[in-house]
C-alpha cells in the first residue's frame, strides 16, 4: 500500500446528508468517499493530460470507461484518519470512559487529567439485549470521552486491553476550530439577494501551530498535485508520505477465542436496524466475517450518520445512506473458523464500500 496525506490549504468543508438548511455544520475529518473520489480524479486527470485525449472529461467517464486507465476502477483506499505532527490519530473506540477518580497512586483526576479505562463487563449474562447494546461499565461516575482522538500508541494500548490515560488522546479542540460564517441566497436568475434566506456555514480551520493532515493509503501510487476538497472546493496538497505503521491493530492468531472490531471508518450494514451486518442472526447473535463464525456479544456506539455525495459525471447527488459511526465498537466471541482469517479485512457488507474506505477496523481483544 502507498501512504498519503492531504494537506489543507485553507479553511475546509465536507456536509453531512442533511438537507442545506439555515445552520451548517461541516464533518471532520471527511467520509472516506470523498477522498476516494478525490483520489479518482487526480488520476483520471493526470490521464487525461498525458493521453492527449479530446473531449469533455465527463464525458468520457460516463460514456467511454474503457478508455480509462485501470488504476481509475481498481483504486483501493484505506481509511481515511487524521495526522498531526506526523503522528497518526484516530477515532476514539466508544467503549472508553472517563472516570474522575484517581489513578491509585494518590493522583487525583484534576491533576493527571482522568484516569480513561476500557470498558468491565462485570456481569456476562447482562450483555445480550434486545438490541446487543447492553456492554456496562463499574464506575457509575464515568462520562463518555467526546471530541477526542487516541494516539497510535493509544489504540494499541486499547487493542491489548491495557489501561489508558490522558496522554493518549487529543482533543478536537487544539487541532481545529469551527469558523462561522454568514451567507445569503442569491436568486439564479435576477442575480439578486433573495429576501430571508440568511444561512450559516461552519467551516474548518486547522489551528496554524498544528500540522494537521488528512491520512489515507492506497493501492496505487498517486500523482502528487493540489486539489480541490470538499464544498467550496477548498484546496488541499496531496503528498506520499512515509509508510509507517498504518492502523495499529492486534494480530489475531487461530487460539483467540474473544476478538473487538473497533470502526476506524463508517460502516454501512444491511440488516433491518443498519447496525449489524448483512446475514446476522438475531436469535443467536451470529454473523459470518471472512469466513468466521463469531456470536456478537455487545455494540457500544451504534449511532448514525447519513452519508450521501455528488456524482460529477452523471452531474447528480448520490443516494444517502444510513452509517454506523466511526469508533463503534463489536465485541464478539469465536464459533467457528480461523480467526487469524479476521487480520486485515473490512467490517461492512458491501465489497464496493469497502473498496472506498468504508468498514475499515482496527483488531483487539478482550476477556
């Protein structure tokens, strides 16, 4: 795999699947298939002026594909997560809270920062509901982490079951601020403001003494270019960057019984409730995963998004759709299979998604 990352230029925006309204929020970091499709058109484009072809360029996607480089339809993305500083961040796993006693060496909470420990599955009958959602942790007090990212070394430490503390998370705050700005409809026509139709935009703005860049890899080398990203098409530099460790991930092996699939990406799922994946039985709480059989235990997380986007070569918005938020976290147990099967694939149903971005996990387990 190559290693990239995209380098903001300016302020950023990427909307979520809600209809333009009065007050826009921007998602950060971006959906993986917006970089997906970023990634897309620099090739197609580098392509396209090497190949000396003529005509209109969407023309030629839609009409004419066999025409297009191969690494235009087989590109293969992983991720997209976040890099300050050339260290990796990535979503904070919803199994984590943070409780505000001390460490258990006489430090108190305001002094460390917190004490932030995985999940204690104190009573295993209590796992399974209704919904698999019914995971519970000891301290009573404990509050769920927000607006942070974890560390590489964090993730790792939460893949093996080991304690975390502060140091291994980022707030969202000291990496990006929201900048508001204030717009008016214009009618298409007239060239005219048209009357109450005032919105709001909250743009993205890396905070300047942070080097915060977009993380990605890919399975074709890619022509290093500046490109336009998101709504406004606000630019960003794309460069290969240093490989790495990818995303820090258990390496299961065949005796694992106990295995926790963290999203790193949003993950879209087929079943009824769009939280589990295609092929899941509710009586049991079995599904199928490369293979192997595994019995879900619990899911912490499990909220949405709705996650849609532009096809520029049809010139029309792509369907929305109902994903599982980045950081959700499956605990499951082994029934059946290798689970050293599991290493490196992707958690979501559709092989095209995945393909995107989509499902891309981080491996742990658990007791």
């Amino acid at each position: 795999m190559h290693s990239y990352k995209m380098i903001p230029e300016d302020v950023l925006f990427f909307r979520d699947g809600k209809p333009f309204g009065p007050v826009q929020k921007s998602l950060f970091p971006p959906p993986p298939s917006t970089v997906y499709g970023a990634c897309q058109a620099m090739i197609l484009f580098d392509w396209y002026e090497r190949s000396g072809e003529k005509g209109d360029i969407k023309s030629i996607v839609r009409e004419a594909k066999e025409r297009i480089p191969q690494e235009y339809g087989s590109l293969e993305l992983k991720g997209p997560w976040l890099q300050e500083k050339d260290s990796d961040l990535f979503p904070c796993p919803m199994d984590i809270r943070e409780t505000t006693k001390g460490n258990g060496d006489g430090d108190s909470s305001e002094k460390n920062g917190g004490l932030i420990l995985p999940y204690e599955f104190i009573d295993d009958s209590r796992l399974v509901s209704d919904k698999y959602c019914g995971a519970f942790y000891s301290d009573e007090e404990a509050k769920t982490i927000k607006e942070r990212f974890i560390t590489a070394a964090g993730l790792k430490k939460w893949c093996e079951g080991k304690t975390l503390h502060a140091c291994d998370f980022v707030s969202s705050k000291s990496l990006w601020a929201l900048e508001h700005r204030v717009g008016i409809k214009v009618d298409d026509v007239k060239g005219t403001a048209e009357e109450g139709q005032l919105f709001s935009v909250d743009f993205v703005r890396p905070t300047p003494h942070f080097n915060l860049a977009i993380r990605f890899e890919t399975n074709h080398k890619l022509p290093g270019s500046v490109i336009r990203l998101g709504g406004e098409g606000r630019t960003v530099t794309v460069k290969e960057s240093e490989p790495g460790n990818g995303i820090p991930s258990t390496k299961i092996t065949p005796d694992m019984k106990k295995v926790k699939l963290m999203l790193v990406t949003p993950a879209f799922f087929s079943h009824k409730d769009g939280i589990f994946p295609n092929g899941f039985d509710e009586k049991t709480g079995e599904f199928s995963l490369a293979g192997v059989k595994l019995r879900l235990k619990a899911v912490i997380g499990g909220e949405y998004a709705a996650i849609g986007g532009w096809d520029s070569a049809e010139n029309r918005p792509v369907k929305l759709r109902r994903a599982v938020l980045s950081g959700t976290v499956y605990y499951c147990e082994v029934v059946e299979g290798d689970p050293s099967r599991l290493n490196g694939v992707s958690f979501t149903d559709n092989s095209d998604d995945a393909k995107k971005g989509f499902g891309t996990i981080s491996l742990g387990v658990w007791k």
